[in-house]
C-alpha cells in the first residue's frame, strides 16, 4: 500500500530535489497534490516552479494549487540570494503549458484530503513556511482527522540558519508554525538539528551531471548554492527539504525523542524559535501534548547514498 503524501513547498532549490525524490519514489509514495506558499521566491514564482517540475518529471497528472502569497502576519521574507532570481538557482524554468488546478490553497488542500476514500489518510510534507497547514488546521478543524502526520521541515534546538536562534521555515511564519504544533497532529521535526548533517558533496553534483536532462538541470541549480553566500567555499550543502522524504522512505537511518514544542511569536531575536516545552510549568497545566518527534540524529553515508539513489534513477512515467 503506498502512503498518501501532500507536499506544501516554496521551490526553492532544495524544494526541487526533494519534490524530484519524492517523486522517484513513486513505487512507494502516493504525491496526491503540490501546494505552492510564498517563502524562498514570491508565490508567482515559486507556484510557477512547481507546475514546471511536475511537467518536467512528467508528472501534469499531479494537482498544483497556488497557496499564501505571505505570511498570516508578518512580511513575507524571500530568499533569491541564496535560491535566484527564478527561484532554482542558475536554472531559468521557463514556460509551462499546464494549469493549476486552485488558486485557493488552504481550501484546495482540504477539498481534496477530505476526498480520499474513507479509510485512507494523508501524511503532509511540508516543507517551506507553515502558513498554508496553519490556515488548513485553523479553518478547517475536521481536516486534521485526515491527516496522519506532518512531517515538516522545520525548526531547531540548536543554532539557526535565519538567526542565531531560528531556522527560516518556521521564522518565516511563527504564527502559522505555532497553529501547526498546536494541532494535536503528530508532527515530525526535521530541523537543522538533522538536517544540518544530511547534504551532498560537489562530487554528487558532478555525478548528477553527467545525468539525463532532469539530473543535469539539478546539478545546474545546486552549482548555484555552492556559489550563493550560504555556502561558498564549502564543500558540502545541506538538502534541508529531502530529510522528510527520506524520513518517511528509510525512518531507521533516523532517530530522535517526543517532545512537546511551542514556537517563539516575538519580534525580538527568539522570533521562530522552537522551544522544547516539556519541563515547564505551564506544560503540565496546558495539558500540552509531546506530540513532536524531534529528529536528531541520521546517518549521513545513508541519507546521501539513498538520495543519490533516488535522483540518478528518476525516470518520467
Ligand atoms: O531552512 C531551510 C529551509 O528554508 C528549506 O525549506 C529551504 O528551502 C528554505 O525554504
Ligand atoms: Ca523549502
């Protein structure tokens, strides 16, 4: 039986290698739709990007909608220094000939999770900013019933790649980060915690390139981050947005603790800080759930060897 996944994404380069794994796995994962929120580019361009990778993996079949086009409260924060212009780094997408199916995304998400067959849940991967899942568990209470787990990439108990205290997904939108772990969905962290150890080597990009088109292309667009602020004259990159497909694809290279988690909405430098709350006060009298697996640890050989895997043995159907 293959699971049900939704993927909620900000492509983003790191978005592109996961949504290309995610489809690679396709023998194992069920992608029942894409949608598109402002976070990495602008929501045009980052809505745009999804409709053409789904066409470039030949995948039109998958649902794309068009989901916030910024945060619930705060100003959208976009990051083309270390993604591009287009979004996926030295890559220009160009047109695509295929619509999207809504460009009403928190609603579209619930239309269509409310539609599987009584007895099938989904698994929402997320992984750009939360403001689409914190309008779909806001708006729609009963969506959460649909919904077996979040596995988000997101967060962290260590440093920040934002500040020194965030990462950029959840301080993005703090606000729809804290709707999120507030739910009562079980959530699975994939924070900087882990993802900081799960990347790619140059190696792997030349790898990629000698490839097929859509391996080529990949290589064209991480070329870019090792030339962007974030990590030139590094010799590795970190694929954030792959540690949720992987997780869900091999969870034992993973390990990790529950924990019940609150997200810092301040203005000050704790803005989109994920705090463990189990030891305090108030978490015995919130009655606040440890419904936050916190991932912590991997093992890396694995993780690169098993989305290496994935990336150089995609095809289109
Ligand atoms: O902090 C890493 C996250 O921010 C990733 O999702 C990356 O795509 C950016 O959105
Ligand atoms: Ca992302």
């Amino acid at each position: 039986m293959k699971r049900n996944i939704w993927i909620d994404t900000d492509p983003g380069i790191d978005d592109a290698v996961a949504i290309t794994a995610a489809f690679a796995a396709d023998d194992r994962l069920n992608i029942c739709g894409i949608s598109a929120v402002a976070g990495n580019q602008t929501i045009d361009i980052v809505t745009h990007n999804a409709l053409w990778l789904t066409e470039l993996l030949g995948r039109e079949d998958v649902s794309v909608v068009r989901g916030a086009d910024r945060p619930l409260i705060r100003e959208a924060y976009h990051a083309g220094d270390i993604h591009g212009a287009y979004g996926l780094g030295y890559v220009n997408p160009g047109g695509v000939s295929r619509q999207l199916s809504s460009e009403q995304g928190a609603a579209y998400i619930y239309q269509r999770i409310m539609e599987l067959p009584q007895e099938e849940k989904v698994t929402m991967v997320t992984i750009g900013p939360l403001t689409n899942i914190g309008l779909l568990v806001r708006a729609f209470p009963d969506a959460a019933q649909k919904i077996d787990q979040i596995v988000c990439m997101g967060g962290s108990t260590v440093e920040g790649n934002i500040t020194a205290t965030a990462e950029y997904n959840i301080w993005a939108d703090p606000e729809a980060a804290d709707m999120v772990f507030q739910s009562g969905i079980p959530i699975v962290m994939c924070g900087l915690d882990v993802t900081m150890k799960c990347i790619l080597r140059k190696d792997d990009i030349d790898t990629l390139e000698k490839g097929d088109d859509i391996q080529k292309l990949l290589s064209k667009m991480l070329t870019f981050y090792f030339d962007s602020p974030a990590y030139k004259g590094m010799e590795a990159v970190a694929m954030h947005d792959s540690v949720p497909v992987l997780y869900l694809l091999c969870p034992d290279i993973f390990s990790g603790e529950a924990h019940a988690m609150r997200v810092s909405c301040t203005e000050d430098m704790c803005r989109g800080m994920t705090v463990i709350y189990d030891g305090a006060y108030t978490y015995a009298n919130r009655g606040l759930l440890k419904n936050v697996f916190v991932v912590r640890d991997v093992d890396g050989s694995a993780f690169r060897r098993e989305l290496m895997k994935l990336l150089m043995n995609v095809r289109r159907p």
